[in-house]
C-alpha cells in the first residue's frame, strides 16, 4: 500500500508538520491501521504467488512409504498398549476369580447376604445371568463370565490338582461349580449358541474345564439333563451340524493331488538344473562364496521358492470350521472317559425320532482329513503336516475314547463302517508319513502311536475274532508283530 496516497495518512503527516498536538491515542489507532493494512498487503502476495505456482505432486512410493510409517507407528502404539495393559487385566481378572471363590468375603459377618453367599447363591445368579446375556445378545459380556468361570479351574502347573489360589482340588471347584448348576449352563449354550460361535467356543471350552480329569459327577450331571426332555437330540444335533460343516470345508480347500505332485517334482527338477548353470557360470570361484548382486536370477529364484513355500505354509493353515474340532472332539473324549457306558452309547444312538451317530461321524471326519476321501490311502503323507497333525491325534484320542471299556457298540460301528476306518488306522501305522517325517518324526511316532492305540481299542475283550480278522485283512502279520 502507498501510504502517501492514503488521506488520513497525509492528514497525520499534514498535522505534524504544522506542530499541531495529536493525542497519543489517536496517533496509536493510525499507525496501527496502516501496520495492519501492510501486513495484508504482503500476506496477499504470497498468496497469489503460491496460487500460480505448480503444485509438489508426491509420486506413490512416497505415498506408500508415508502410508507405511504411519501403519507401523499406529501399530508401535498399540503393542506398547498391549504390554502396558495387559497385566492390569490380568490382574483384574485374577482378583475377580480370587472373589468368586469366596464373594462371602465381601460382606459383612452375619448379614444376610453373607449367608447367601456362603451357600453358593452368588455363582448360582451368575450362571443363570450368563444365560439371559445370550438371549439379550449381549455376546460380549456372556463371553467374558464364561472364560471367568473357566478360570476358575485353572490348574497351577506346579501342583497337578491343586488350585492353588482356591485352596482346594480341581474336583472340588468342579463340583461346586456343578451343583450350582454350571453343566447345566453347557448344555443350554450349545443348543442356543447355533448362531454364535464365539459363545459356543466358550462353552464347549467350559464343559472340558468342568469334566477335566474324567469327573464322573459331571459326566453324570450331563447325561440326566440331556435325557431329560428332547435336549438330546438339539444338543447332539449342534456337534453333528459341526462335524458336518468341517468336513465340507476340508474337502473344499483340499489343493494336494498327484498333477501337484508331479509338477513339484518337475518344478524342483528345473530348479536344480538353474542352480547348476549358474554355478557353472562362476567357473573357478569358490561357490560357497558367491556374492549375489541385487539383480541375479538366482536371487531371484530363492525369492520366489521361499515365496512359493510361504503360500504353501498359508494354504495348510485351517480354517476356523475345521479348528473348532479340535475342542469338540475332546469335550466328546472327557464325555465317555473312565468307560462311561451311557455316554459312550448316547454319542451313537439317542433313540429320539433323528438320531445323530456322532461316532459315525468322528470317523469320517478322520477319513476326510487325512485326505482319503480325495484318492488313495498312500498319498496319506501329502495331507498331513504340522497345521493338523494334532487335530489328526485328537481325532484317533476320541475313537479310542469311544471303544474302550469295552463298548462292543462301537467298536463295530467304527470296524464296519462304510468309509472303510480299519483302511485309515492301519494306513496311518504302516505307511511313511512324508514329507513330515524328515523333518518332524516325534510328531510322526505320536501319531503312529495314538493309531496303534486304536486298533487295539476296536478289538478289546472281543468274544470274537470278526474284527481281529477284519484288521488281518488289511495288514499282513508281518508288519503288524513289527
């Protein structure tokens, strides 16, 4: 701004030259107009010359770089969070389960809620709240009681039995926890939860707790609920549609075959043949020594097997329909353990208008997993690897579970059956269990051992030879003596 051309400015200077007095004041007003109005102007300038100059356009790797910062300082943030927090919760919920092992505490001596408390009152309301939370939908929460009363029954490692924090014995605390009614809650939650996984989890998490051990009250606690009424078939139904479910979904995402195999071989064949040439190529070099430049096709090459092998390690990964087996067929084994004949029989055969023979249905689930039901049995090694091999044992666990005792039942219904069982266990025992078995073994032999049992399981305290015969059938004596 041109302050000569401004009247009032040249009013001011007008003023001073003739000596006439300005109050102070107003002299202050005007020099503050005009900074004010310089100040603009030059504001205005930078302005317009940055209007007419061309934008600073990142290109996408910056983008991406400054994505990624900003990605791994959210998530520095959030594990700093985790280890910060972490044992706060922990120590909530260790204080919470120190409480529901005696909430009488919490109260006066004397008072009436004391007495309450003392006769079991306050976990009898809890577990009938847990219940109501599902019918609210309020998941969340039903989850959090849940794993509560589970811990509960955490046993110390150091003390096999001894809930240490408790005072007393893990059958104690299961008891307790049954007579105020906790296996009636895991019945009423599988049969609810068909449309919540989260909570059935947790409930089947739950009954393995309180059945831990092999506790024959809890085993007897939920046979009389299930024969009361038709809980039996709901109830059995939910496991069945389960086994059902992850079989479907083995059998779709199954990748193995023999085209596979043979061009993994072929693929290794071409590989081993470029190692070579590159080798060749180095001439006298010392091969151990090879510096690899930042754009070699060998480098290259080991980039893209150690990224082929990586899809390989995702694609054997389980999805969670089929993982959820793992804590139902060992709730399954805690129902029939120490040769519970009723609940070894109710599995098979429920006598209610459908009837859901889920020890049918164990054993086809051990034929689709281990890949049977996609070829023949040699190719057993390709569809077992360490991903599943402990659902594999699990499996083999619970049929043996099943038979034992004996239940002559079962062992027929596994020994006869229509997807050849005897053909998968014998399998398992005498086959090489490849590629797994270079580099795992232990796991290899648990699994052939865990087989073994089984077959012995299907002819225990047999009257008869039929099953003796049937498994001579399929295995030569030689092996089997070996």
């Amino acid at each position: 701004m041109n302050k000569k051309s401004c009247g009032v400015w040249w009013v001011h200077d007008s003023a001073k030259s003739c000596g006439i007095a300005i109050p102070s004041d107003l002299e202050g007003q005007v020099t503050s107009l005009f900074n004010k109005a310089a100040l603009l102007s030059r504001q205005t300038s930078k302005w317009l010359q940055a209007a007419k100059t061309p934008k600073m356009e990142r290109s996408q790797s910056q983008l991406m770089r400054l994505d990624r910062s900003i990605i791994e300082g959210l998530q520095d943030i959030v594990s700093l969070l985790e280890d910060q927090l972490k044992p706060l919760v922990q120590s909530e919920l260790s204080l919470l389960v120190d409480i529901l092992y005696r909430p009488e505490l919490l109260f006066p001596p004397g008072t009436e809620a004391r007495k309450r408390c003392e006769s079991g009152g306050f976990i009898r309301r809890l577990i009938k709240h847990t219940e109501k939370l599902l019918e609210e939908k309020e998941e969340k929460l039903c989850v959090k009681v849940l794993r509560t009363l589970r811990e509960m029954m955490a046993i110390d490692p150091d003390h096999a039995k001894i809930l240490s924090r408790a005072g007393r014995t893990l059958y104690d605390v299961q008891n307790h926890l049954d007579r105020e009614g906790a296996s009636d809650l895991v019945v009423e939650l599988v049969i609810k939860s068909i449309h919540s996984p989260s909570i059935y989890v947790e409930a089947v998490e739950l009954g393995i707790a309180l059945l831990g051990g092999g506790n024959p009250i809890i085993q007897k606690s939920m046979y009389t609920k299930l024969m009361g009424g038709d809980l039996s078939q709901s109830f059995f139904k939910v496991f069945y549609d389960k086994m059902r479910d992850s079989q479907q979904e083995i059998k779709s995402t199954v990748t193995v075959n023999t085209s596979d195999i043979a061009a993994k071989a072929h693929e290794d064949k071409e590989q081993g043949k470029e190692t070579d040439k590159h080798s060749k190529k180095r001439g006298g070099e010392d091969v151990g020594s090879i510096t690899l430049g930042p754009g070699s096709a060998l480098e290259e090459m080991l980039a893209e097997k150690l990224e082929r092998h990586r899809d390989r390690e995702e694609q054997n990964k389980l999805s969670a329909k089929v993982l959820v087996m793992q804590p139902i067929l060992r709730f399954l084994q805690l129902l029939c353990e120490n040769h519970n004949r009723n609940l070894q029989t109710l599995l098979r055969n429920q006598n209610n208008k459908t009837n859901y023979n889920l020890v049918s249905e164990t054993l086809m689930f051990l034929d689709c997993i281990c890949g049977s039901t996609t070829g023949g049995l040699g190719l057993l090694g390709l569809y077992i690897n360490e991903n599943n091999v402990a659902l594999i044992n699990q499996t083999l666990e619970t049929l043996t579970e099943y038979c034992q005792g004996p239940c002559h039942d079962n062992q027929n219904c596994i020994a006869t059956h229509e997807s050849n069982g005897l053909d998968i266990i014998t399998a398992l025992i005498l086959n090489d269990i490849n590629p797994l078995g270079k580099t795992r073994m232990d796991l290899v032999l648990e699994l052939k051992n865990n087989a073994s049992k089984l077959l012995l399981a299907i002819m225990e305290s047999r009257g008869d030879s039929e099953n003796a015969e049937r498994i001579l059938y399929n295995m030569n004596p030689k092996p089997l003596v070996s």
